[in-house]
C-alpha cells in the first residue's frame, strides 16, 4: 500500500492575463500628486501580483520598468490600462512625468544601480517623506519627490529620505517580489517610515522659493529669451572631486548640504565659474530669506483690494487681478 504524498499539489491554470479577462478584479483610483509608477504598484498588489513581475502583464520587459513608464508611456500601454484598470486615459496620463517642463530637474532613471549603494553619495531615482507615508492609508509615492530641487517635505518639515534606514539600500519598488506594501524595504523587509530630523528653515525658504519659481515656468511665465529657467537650474555647474554633475546628478545628501551652505550665503560645492547657472543659483538664495511664500504673497495682495473697498467687482474682474499679480511678482523676481 503506497503512502499518500505530504507535498502540496500544484495545478497549472492559464495566465493572468488571460484569467482576467475584460477588467481586472480590483480597480485602484490614483492618489492626489501620485506618481504613475506608485500607481502601478498598488494596482499589481491589489490584483495579486507582485509588482516584479506586474510588468509582464503590460508586456514589458526588465526590472526598472515602472520607472520608465514614468518617462515615456506609450499609447499600447495605455490602453491596456484604460481597458483593464477601468480609469480614464486623461487620468493616467496625468500621473506621468512626460512630456515634462522639468526634465531638466528630474533625479535620473537607473536602469542598472550599483551593487552597493549604502555610502549615502551614489544618488538614487527615488526619494520619499517617511512622515507622508505614515499618514498614508496606502503608502505611495508622489510626482513632487522626483524632483532634485527638493529635499524637504513641506507639509511635515522635515528632510527627506532616499534610501532604507535599515540597510542602507535604495528605494526601488518595482522589484518587489511578495505581496507587500510599498513602505516595505525589497532587500531587508524594514520599514522605510522611520522619521527623519527637521529641515533647516532657512533651506526650507530657500527650497520654498525654487518651487515657487518652477511652479510660475510651468504656469507659464517664462524667462525672456530662449534659454529656460529648468535648464539653467539643471545646467552641469557642479564640481563633485574632480567628476562635473548637474543638480539632479547629485545625490540627496550633497544637495542638502548645497542647499543648507547657499542659505548660509556660502558655497560648499565648486561651480564652475563659467557656468550661466552659477548667478542664478547664487541670486535665488539671496532672496529666499525675504519670500513669503507665492500663496501668501497672493493671499495679502488680494486681502489688501478687498479691504480697499474693492470686493464688490464681477468676479472675472478678480480672476484677471489675480493673473496680473502673479506676472507682477515673476517680474519682480526676475529684476531682483
């Protein structure tokens, strides 16, 4: 009499996509400000499948194929995603980074990162605010953090995060292979929500003001002439040991520390002198200690006409005030 084998049975069944069908089981509505790939994590856990090998069921190849989703998305894609997810195309689009005004200001995809990237100098494609993934029911990651001019959380005031606290391993979501929430580490299983010090508020006046400055290029108001405030900004003007790097080059513990000595009105950094970047770079910290904020400067020169007597105008009439003000105050920054 043979004994019955203890081992468990595996039946072959058809491929996911296959098994899907029309529609995926479960539909995930992207958060406010978040990125597409953090997106298509949480879309890949809720269905199942572990973000790793989500890229199969988009027909895509290689492990940082989120991230280049990020960058260029095609229309094949996309239209998977709008037949399966169940979201409008506008909507996806929208999570996106292309076509991209900032490009220029965009921490650098990794395709293959460094087997070892523990120092804290080898810059990495992903930053976060652990605070802001606490407070998140899903954890997920936001567009804002991809940009190099930022190294601070705003809403929590405190500095952000590029890689584990654990073991020092970059943020790389796309290769997770367990169904596991995106606040957990790939490599050691830790919890990426350890909070961060403070930021500086001098850097935060300072980062205050570069964004204020992006958000009016992305608005619209533009620099005279042909050369654009991203691509000066992004221009190769830094010296890291003897190697030239542009802003989103850098990794995030040389930016805070350029970010922290420019508000001091010094440069910890060589810039190359003969760099169009270097004045701008240089004229902005001046500034920064003075910037109220672009929603507070709004806020005080429309509460200044309302205590005016003004408050009775059509309301197109404000709309056009408040244009004028915005124009006024790009002026204003680029005289300064």
């Amino acid at each position: 009499m043979s004994r019955p084998s203890s081992g468990i049975a595996v039946m072959p069944t058809r491929r996911y996509v296959n098994e899907a069908g029309r529609g995926w089981p479960v539909h995930v509505f992207p958060a406010p400000g978040e990125l597409l790939s953090s997106w298509l994590h949480r879309l890949a856990l809720a269905n199942g499948v572990p973000p790793q090998y989500f890229g199969r069921v988009l027909r895509l190849t290689g492990t940082a194929w989120s991230g280049q989703l990020d960058r260029n998305l095609p229309g094949h894609v996309l239209d998977l995603l709008v037949e399966q997810a169940g979201i409008p195309a506008g909507v996806i689009a929208g999570l996106a980074l292309g076509p991209d005004p900032l490009a220029r200001l965009r921490l650098r995809l990794m395709i293959k990162p460094p087997k070892s990237i523990a120092s804290g100098l080898q810059p990495t494609r992903m930053q976060y605010c652990p605070a802001c993934l606490t407070e998140d029911h899903a954890p997920y990651f936001r567009r804002s953090w991809t940009l190099a001019t930022r190294v601070s959380c705003f809403r929590h005031g405190r500095r952000l995060r590029d890689r584990c606290p654990s073991c020092g391993s970059g943020i790389v979501p796309s290769r997770q292979d367990r169904l596991l929430p995106q606040h957990v580490c790939v490599r050691c299983d830790g919890d990426l929500r350890k909070r961060t010090v403070r930021a500086e508020h001098d850097v935060q006046k300072f980062e205050g003001l570069l964004d204020d400055l992006l958000r009016l290029h992305v608005a619209g108001h533009r620099m005279p002439g042909q050369t654009t405030l991203p691509a000066l900004l992004g221009a190769t003007c830094f010296t890291v040991g003897t190697e030239p790097k542009s802003i989103a080059q850098l990794s995030l513990r040389d930016r805070q520390r350029l970010f922290r000595q420019l508000a001091e009105g010094s440069m910890p950094l060589h810039m190359r002198p003969d760099s169009l970047a270097t004045p701008i770079w240089s004229r902005i910290a001046r500034v920064a200690p003075t910037h109220m904020g672009l929603t507070k400067s709004l806020t005080t020169k429309i509460m200044a006409r309302t205590v005016a007597g003004r408050d009775t105008r059509p309301a197109r009439a404000e709309l056009i005030d408040l244009m004028q003000t915005i124009g006024r105050l790009h002026s204003d920054r680029r005289a300064s």
